[in-house]
C-alpha cells in the first residue's frame, strides 16, 4: 500500500470523524469567503457610485461626517438644510457646473425607496441616464416620476401606472435602463415637484459640483466656503473616507471568521491527537517495516492537510453560493445597499478563491504538526506493544 492510499484510507476510515471536522473547517472558510467577497464587491460598487456622481466637489452640510457622505453614495435620507440661496452663491462662481440634490425616502409596501428630486436634464447628462420605458422628463415642470429598474419590476410600476408619494399621485412617466447601481432603486422627481411633496421648499441636500480643470479643486472648495460656510469634499476625499468605514466593517467581520477557523484548528488537532493514540499499532507496524520517523510524521501532516484540502474546496463552494444569495435578503441599511446593487460580478475573484485554498490548506497543515511530531516520536517498541 502507498503512502498516499494509506492516508486517503485513515481519513475515511472513521467517516463520523471525517465529517464534523470536515463540517468545521468548512464553516471558517466559507465565512471568511463570504465576507472577503461581499467587501470586495461593497468596495467595487463605492469605487462606481463615486464615478457615476460624474462631481469634482460635493457641497455638504457643514458638519456632516462620514456616514452622511456614505448617504450620498447609497441614496440614504440625508440632513436637508441646503437653501436656495447658498445654492446661488455657489452658482455665481466662475467655471463650475452646480448640480443641486434632494433625497429622501419614502415606502413602497412597506419596503424603504429612496426619492431624488433633481433637475432633469443637468442629471441626465451628467449621471447618463437612459430610458428603456416610456419617455424622460420633459422640462422642469413635470409632475411626473421616472422611476429604476428595479422598482418598476419588483413593485409593478410601468409607465402610465400611479405612485402614491407622502399622500399625492404622482405618475410614472418612464422606467430607467437597468445600470446595475442605486439607480435601479431610485425615484427619479423633479426638483420643484419632490420639494413640495417632501415639504422641502428651497431647501437641498448635497451640491454636486463639476469643472473641467481638476487641478483648481482646492481653489474652488476654498470659495465655496467662503461664500456659504458649507462643509466641501473632493471626490476622492470622498471616497476615502467612505472606504475608511468600510473598511474597519470588513475588519470586523474577518476577525469573526478567523475566530471560525481556528475552533476548526482545533478541531483537526483534536482529530489528529486522537488519530495518533488509537493508530499507535499501526505506526509501530510501519517502523518495523522500515518506516523512517521523516514517512511517519508525512503520513500525518499530509491527513491534516488534506482536510484542509477538502474544506477549502467545500468552503469556497459555500462561501460564493452563501454571497450570492444572501445578499437580497439583507435589511435595508446604508452599507447593504451598496452590497445589493453590486450584484454578484466580484463573488468569482480568482484572487479570493486561491487565498481561501491557501489559507485552509496551511491552518491544516499547521494544526497537524503536533500530533504528526507525536507520532514520530514513538519509540517501535511502544507503538507495536499498543493493544
């Protein structure tokens, strides 16, 4: 018999055994697969929200801090405290495009939707939006929405049908092409219309401001906060600070797996101590039939790392499967959004895979090093005596 049936044939050998401990180092991989992946796709997505602003500068509330500016990207209500006025101060600077937004939330079956008040054409432009269904915004003065993806499938609104907003009737006008970003779960309103449903007249929640030179991006923000007292952010300034939060939850949630993986370390020193004691016969067997210390100590490292082998691969399985369907079921919250508008485009990483391999396989490997050094170490005449 060859070494490597004889390890194949020592693992199965006791299939209750070789089940939990596989089951165990599953579980950490797969917990690990599953926040490593969904991480990456949150961060993909801020990487796109953060394009798809098509801004320079964001003119916030001043005082507003990082979550709010994570708002901005997922659509989440924000504070409302930008007037009129300032919005004209900061259109009297030379060379900038100023888009103005409102965003607040409203329920469709009692499932929280996010609302923008926008000026039509300045967004189209800038964000390039596309109709699939319907027609677009005619002017400023439209008393209609226009709606995502997203919402027109899942809650059954085609061009023509009817939204009740905070009480008023608000008509579907068309239906936006999918972009596989917030956008799809957003309802679209003109500015004026949106500010007197939302009892917000005159009143804006961020600036989005865009200039063609981006070297002047400290000279602008300097006189826009000269001229209002607001807070003003770079788009990068931004997303920094948005991938800084995002990046302290991933933190988190990767302690939480490893603490995963090392009870399933355990679980295969466990497994393997208890190998050693009960297969003392066999060993001494194995040394009198010339079996060097070096063979004994490969035998059994080589059964840890295979455990780590088989639950790499059933955990990486588990992981990717449990990212693409619990991603839907999610609560509504401003870091899921993001997590359900990435889809599952970054769930296949190769890079994410491999690691997980890697990782599985070398805590395996690590955790059989003890009880293969007791094997080895068992004089022939113990081992053969055992029994």
């Amino acid at each position: 018999m060859t070494i490597s049936k004889l390890v194949v044939r020592n693992i199965v050998w006791r299939r209750g055994r070789f089940v939990f401990t596989l089951l165990g180092i599953t579980i950490g991989i797969a917990s690990y697969v599953t926040f490593l992946s969904m991480g990456g796709s949150l961060k993909n997505e801020i990487h796109r929200e953060t394009a798809a602003l098509g801004a320079n500068l964001i003119v916030i509330p001043k005082g507003s801090c990082g979550y709010e500016q994570l708002s901005i990207l997922t659509g989440d209500q924000m504070p409302t405290n930008i007037t009129s006025e300032e919005v004209v101060r900061i259109e009297s600077i030379e060379g900038l495009t100023v888009i103005p937004f409102l965003v607040q939330r409203t329920a469709l079956n009692n499932v929280p939707i996010t609302v923008n008040g926008i000026l039509p054409d300045e967004v189209m432009h800038s964000r390039g939006l596309a109709v699939d269904q319907g027609r677009y915004f005619s002017s400023p003065e439209d008393t209609g929405a226009v709606i995502g993806s997203e919402v027109a499938a899942r809650f059954g609104f085609p061009p023509g049908s009817t939204l009740t907003l905070r009480g008023a009737q608000v008509p579907v006008l068309g239906v936006l092409k999918a972009t596989g970003g917030k956008d799809d779960v957003t309802i679209f309103l003109p500015m004026k219309l949106a500010q007197d449903i939302f009892n917000s007249v005159n009143l804006y929640s961020y600036v989005a401001i865009a200039f063609n030179d981006p070297a002047l991006a400290e000279s602008y923000s300097d006189q826009i906060r000269a001229a209002t007292g607001l807070g003003v952010v770079s788009d990068q300034q931004m997303l920094s600070s948005v991938l800084a939060i995002v990046g302290s939850v991933n933190v988190t949630l990767q302690l939480i797996a490893a603490v995963a993986i090392l009870a399933a370390a355990f679980g295969i020193i466990n497994t393997m101590m208890t190998a050693t004691y009960e297969r003392k016969r066999e060993i001494g067997i194995l040394q009198a039939l010339g079996a060097t210390r070096k063979v004994i100590f490969s035998v059994f490292v080589m059964e840890s790392g295979l455990y780590g082998l088989f639950g790499g691969i059933c955990g990486v399985a588990g992981g990717m499967l449990a990212s693409v369907i619990v991603t839907p079921y999610i609560s509504e919250n401003a870091f899921t959004t993001l997590m359900k508008g990435s889809g599952s485009g970054n769930v296949f990483d190769v890079t994410v895979i491999l690691g997980a391999m890697t990782l599985s396989i070398l805590v395996a490997v690590i955790a059989g090093v003890y009880p293969a050094w007791r094997a080895a170490r068992l004089s022939p005449v113990e081992a053969i005596s055992h029994g």
